[in-house]
C-alpha cells in the first residue's frame, strides 16, 4: 500500500504491470554492476533523479525492492515517505520514459497480431507505447485533453513517434502516485544552515525526516537475494 496522490492504494492490473516491467528492466540492469568484492560505476544506469542516480546500485536495488513492496502489495501499513523513496518512484516513470524514446528510436511498431483496440497490459508483446497508453486511457477519460498535444488534443496513436507527447502521458501516471517532486530539494536543503532548514522545510510542509533518511547499504549476498525476491515479485503481478 502506498501514500498516493489519489489516497492509500496498492496498484493492481495495468498500472502494476507497467510499473512492474519498469522495475525489472531497472534491477537487470543494476545487478549487472554488483560484484563479490566491488561495484562497479552504474552511470549507465542514471535516471537523471539526482538523489536515486547518487546511490550505490547496490543501494538503488535496494530502494527498488522496497518500493515494489508496498506499491504492488497490500500491505497493511503504507510505506513512510521520503526523498529517497519518492526519487525512486520519480526513476520508475524515468525508466519507462526512457524505454519509450529507445523504442521510438529503434522504430518498433505495434505488434501486427495484437487486436485493434489497445489490449491489457498483461499481454504478450505488448509494445512500452502499447502499455503507457492502455494504462493512461484506463486511468483518465479516453478524450483526456492535454494542453500539449496536437490541435486535435486527443491522446496519440500507438505507433506515434513524437516523445513530447509520450511524456505528457507518463508525467500524468507519475502524478497519480507521487504526491509532489519535493525529493528535487534535497540536496538544497541539505546544505543549508539546519534552522534555515527548518524554517523553509515548515513552510513548505515537508516532514522534518523526508530529506534526511539513509539509503540501506546491504552486502553482495543479500544484493543477490534482493534481486530474485524482487525479480519474483514484478512477475507474479499483475494477477
């Protein structure tokens, strides 16, 4: 269960399974720079969310386990926020935005088998394009206006090769999970004098521990275990 914009809620169906695919393209990606005795540099693997990308990868695997346990799961407490936990969250919709430019690029089109209409997001073959759009049309009105979109206003086709619109999609799909983009402060806050820090952070209504929450540091082998209990996890949603 999760503290989201919408209220306390678990996701479940397509919201889940791309949020699901995200997070399993990201810890593949990671734990290939997990090593016995070393890690190696992970820059390859940035999000461009500073505070997620200055994480170790083991740090980051970490942070992803955690978050995909209380998003996808009905835990019966949701997950305390902070700018660690958010950042990931904001490195998720990153991840899939990402997948989309590189899809775009590639010049992948939709899969000439699947139906007409944009199917679950659970099916096979789906393209990232397929499912960011299943999961936007299942979660707003199917005429959704959006300010930055073509003169017709409506969301794109699935084959449409114009990131600028992708994005206006998927920044709506991060909204309906993070509450606000406070965790973009941190470093700010964190080099500032701690009663100026104070003061703003009260202003601004931010809990006096969001910026100040360690990353957890675990070793090589509780890494590994991590990677294939959170590997089992994204795969056993959406059900």
């Amino acid at each position: 269960m999760w503290h989201t914009s919408r209220g306390d809620r678990t996701l479940f169906g397509d919201e889940a399974a791309l949020i699901c695919r995200a997070i399993d393209e990201m810890v593949s990606a990671l734990v290939m720079h997990v090593h016995d005795d070393f890690e190696e540099s992970a820059s390859d693997c940035d999000s461009g969310i500073a505070i997620f990308d200055s994480c170790t990868p083991s740090q980051r695997i970490a942070l992803l386990h955690q978050v995909a346990s209380f998003l996808i799961n009905e835990t019966k407490h949701a997950l305390p926020l902070n700018a660690l936990v958010d950042a990931t969250v904001a490195a998720i919709f990153a991840e899939i935005r990402d997948q989309v430019a590189i899809e775009i690029g590639f010049g992948v089109q939709r899969n000439q088998s699947a139906a007409d209409e944009v199917d679950s997001v659970s099916s096979v073959g789906l393209s990232w394009r397929e499912m960011v759009l299943a999961v936007h049309l299942d979660c707003f009105d199917q005429k959704h206006e959006l300010e930055e979109f073509d003169a017709d206003g409506w969301v794109p086709d699935v084959d449409c090769d114009q990131l600028p619109l992708w994005e206006v999609l998927i920044h709506d799909l991060s909204e309906l999970i993070l509450w606000d983009r406070d965790f973009e402060m941190a470093e700010s806050f964190l080099d500032l004098d701690p009663s100026v820090s104070g003061h703003r952070r009260r202003l601004l209504g931010i809990d006096e521990h969001y910026f100040i929450v360690v990353p957890n540091d675990p070793d090589s082998a509780t890494v590994f275990e991590m990677v294939q209990q959170t590997r089992q996890l994204v795969k056993s949603k959406p059900r």
